[in-house]
C-alpha cells in the first residue's frame, strides 16, 4: 500500500516501490487513465517535521485523439516531488507558504503518512490537454466527416456566395 507509518522514516529513509492495479492500491482513478498496472517508485525522507517524497509514476491510459475521435493507448511517465508537514491546528500562514517557493506542501494529520492522492493528482496532470494518435493525424473532413487518415475527401466544393461576385470583375 501507499500508506507509511512516520515511525519508519526517523531511522532512516525509506523507497517504495509497487507495481499493481490503482483500485488495488487505494487509488481512484477511472478505468481509462490506468490501462495496465501502474508502476510506482518513491524516495520518502524526514528532516525535522517535514517529510520530503519523490518520485515517478508510469502506466498506460487509453485517450481520444483530438482530431480523428480515435481511442488510442498511450505510455506515460509522470514525476512528482511534494512536502509533508504535520497539521498544527491552524492554518499556515502567508509567510509559511511563501517561504516555501516552489515547493508544494500537504498537510496531514496522525502517524500515517498516505501518498496515494499525489500519485492520484500525478497521473491526472499527465493527461495531455490535446491528445493527438499521432502527430501527422488529419483528423476529420470538416464537410463529409471522412477520416482523412484513411482516405481522401470527397465533398463538393462549395457553392460560391454570389455576394463576392462583384469582386471578380475589378480590375486592378
């Protein structure tokens, strides 16, 4: 599981490594996003009361191309970097968070440390905001809804507008 006990981490760090299903992991994730196991590697360390986590994920997801409406798998490899730091009661201050630059802090409570939502939102970013099947795909004739990928075009030239027939006429 992805769960650590905080316990193990002040002795020494700590790498996880799993390679299983999401649902078997704790992970909710829609069928299309996990096609085959996912691969999980993470590095876990503790330094006062921050616990630094990073690491990779990989999987295959089956997407829809953009421009022919094709499903098509695709391989992805996503990395993650993230702080943990227990809840205090409170709520971090402005300056806590800008102190922090770039890094991303979660904030948990308890003795557990549970990194599944990371590897959750990591898998979700590395959705690709256009999926292309490839990147020379034609996508689809606007006019006849043919797949340009598999044959040509046969639509019609559209009828000229007889508003621009007047243009044809000048002479420059």
């Amino acid at each position: 599981m992805l769960k650590v006990e905080l316990r193990s981490l002040e002795q020494e760090d700590l790498v996880l490594e799993e390679k299983d299903w999401a649902q078997a992991l704790g992970i909710e994730l829609t069928p299309e996003l996990c096609r085959d196991p996912l691969e999980i590697y993470c590095e876990l360390s503790k330094s006062g009361d921050l616990v630094s986590a990073k690491g990779w994920v990989r999987g295959k997801m089956l997407l829809l191309c953009d421009r022919c409406l094709k499903e098509f798998e695709s391989r992805f490899k996503s990395f993650f970097e993230v702080h943990y730091r227990p809840q205090c009661g409170s709520s971090p201050s402005e300056e806590e968070s800008l102190a922090e630059g770039d890094l991303e802090v979660v904030y948990f409570d308890g003795e557990m440390l549970d990194i599944a939502d990371q590897i959750r939102q990591t898998v979700l970013l590395s959705v690709p905001m256009r999926a292309l099947c490839r990147d020379d795909c034609k996508g689809l004739c606007g006019g006849c809804g043919r797949d340009l990928n598999m044959e040509s075009c046969r639509c019609q030239e559209p009828p000229a507008d007889p508003r621009w027939d007047a243009l044809k006429n000048l002479k420059f």
